[in-house]
C-alpha cells in the first residue's frame, strides 16, 4: 500500500469521525483533501468511499443525518439533504 492510500484510508477515517459527530463542514475539507491526493497521486478512491460521500458537494453522508437511502428494484439510492443530489448504484 502506497503512502497516499493510507493518507486516503487516514481521511476516510477522520471524515466518517467529523461527520458523526455532527461537524460536516470539517468532513467535507476532509472527503476534499482526499480526492485531491487521488487525483495526484492517480490511485483511486475505495468503493466504501466513493459510495458514502457526494460527488456534488464533498460532504460525507450519514444514512438518517444527511442522506435518504433507499432500495429499490435492485439498485441503491442515496438522495444528500445538503445539495439534493442522487446517486444510483446496482445493490450488492
């Protein structure tokens, strides 16, 4: 594992922490600082991360807190209180 995977993993922990603790904005710096060492680095993101933040506004998402996830005919949605975006995604 390379070093920016572990500062990604590291970011992932961190956002899912801010997050739960209700400080969103502090987990959005977080899900940013975390794509853009992707982005460089050219490695991508995990699946567990890229499924539990949105794409439109950077902050990581917390089923009940700030996201509406739903199943229906065997796909995932996840609509974010924050922007309104929707993601759809086949259920595993």
């Amino acid at each position: 594992m390379s070093i920016a995977e572990e500062r990604i993993e590291r970011l992932h922990g961190l956002a899912r922490e801010a997050a739960t603790e209700g400080e969103f904005d502090r987990s959005r710096e977080y899900v940013r600082l975390a794509r853009r060492i992707a982005e460089r680095n050219r490695c991508g993101l995990p699946k567990s991360f890229q499924r539990s933040t949105c794409d439109a506004c950077d902050v990581y998402l917390r089923p009940g807190r700030n996201a509406r996830v739903r199943v229906h005919r065997g796909r995932v949605i996840v609509r974010c209180h924050d922007c309104g975006a929707t993601e759809r995604y086949p259920f595993d």
